[in-house]
C-alpha cells in the first residue's frame, strides 16, 4: 500500500511537470505580462488521473516569493475534473464559456467574468457542459499541488 501511494503521488509530480513544460515561464518578472487570449500559447492536450481527458494549459508566470502559478486552463465540453483540494489557496476567473464549480456541498453556475476565491484544503470540482469548451485564468498563493478525495 506504502509503496502504491508513492507511486502514485511520483505520476502526479512527473504530470504537473509534463503539464507546464512547454509553456512559458516568467518567474522573475522585469516588466509587464501581457497577454490576449487569441495569442495565449497552448500547450499539448492532456489529462487523465481525475483531470479531463483534452485539457490544455499555458503557464504565464511563477511567483519567485511564494512558488505560486498563474496559468490558463482549457477544458474540452462535456468533460469533468474530480473532487480535489490544494495546499494553498486557489483564485479562479472564468475566461470563457459555462462551468459548475462544486464546492463542499455546494454548488455554483459560473460563466464569463465569474470569479471563485477558493481556500487551501477546501474541496471542489468542475463540471463542464456539454456545448462549450471552458477557460479559466488560474493562480495560487502557493506551488501547484492536487489531491484528490473520493466522490
């Protein structure tokens, strides 16, 4: 079971690594970021483990303080990202499309322009429809983590 666990938790981490690798990374910022969506830089899909099968990111920059990321993340429709928590706080606006964000016992009907503030260890879950591909603007007050919890 001890070693499951560790084998586990290695996939996560080799994944988070794959996850931003080709995305650019600005952890010492000199001057402005600034980005369109239309000119955002896409990395390859992905997925799988509780994240969405076709989900793609792009790294705009790391906190060089905190190790915090801020990164967009597109979900193809249809598709869900299992019940999970972070280690540090989480702070989400909704890009495009139409999401349910569910939070604890509860849930939310989100859609452009939204913005979610969700505490470290708090668990939560996205819930794309079936009509429309979503994209978030991501950023935690710490480096990336993810556990899940079973549903």
């Amino acid at each position: 079971m001890k070693n499951r666990l560790f084998g586990i938790e290695i996939l996560r981490c080799l994944f988070l690594l794959l996850l931003f690798q080709f995305a650019p990374v600005l952890s010492a910022q000199e001057g402005p970021i600034v980005v369109n969506l239309p000119d955002v830089k896409w990395g390859p899909p992905g997925g799988g483990n509780g994240v969405p099968l076709g989900t793609q990111t792009a790294q705009q920059r790391i906190d060089s303080d905190s190790g915090g990321v801020t990164y967009y993340a597109r979900f193809p429709a249809g598709t869900h990202f299992d019940l999970h928590w972070h280690t540090h706080d989480e702070f989400v606006t909704v890009i495009s499309g139409k999401t349910a964000l569910r939070i604890g016992e509860e849930t939310y009907q989100l859609e452009a322009g939204a913005y979610v503030s969700i505490p470290g260890g708090m668990i939560h879950s996205w819930d794309m429809p079936e009509s429309d591909e979503v994209i978030i603007l991501v950023s935690r007050a710490g480096p990336a983590d993810r556990y899940y919890v079973d549903e």
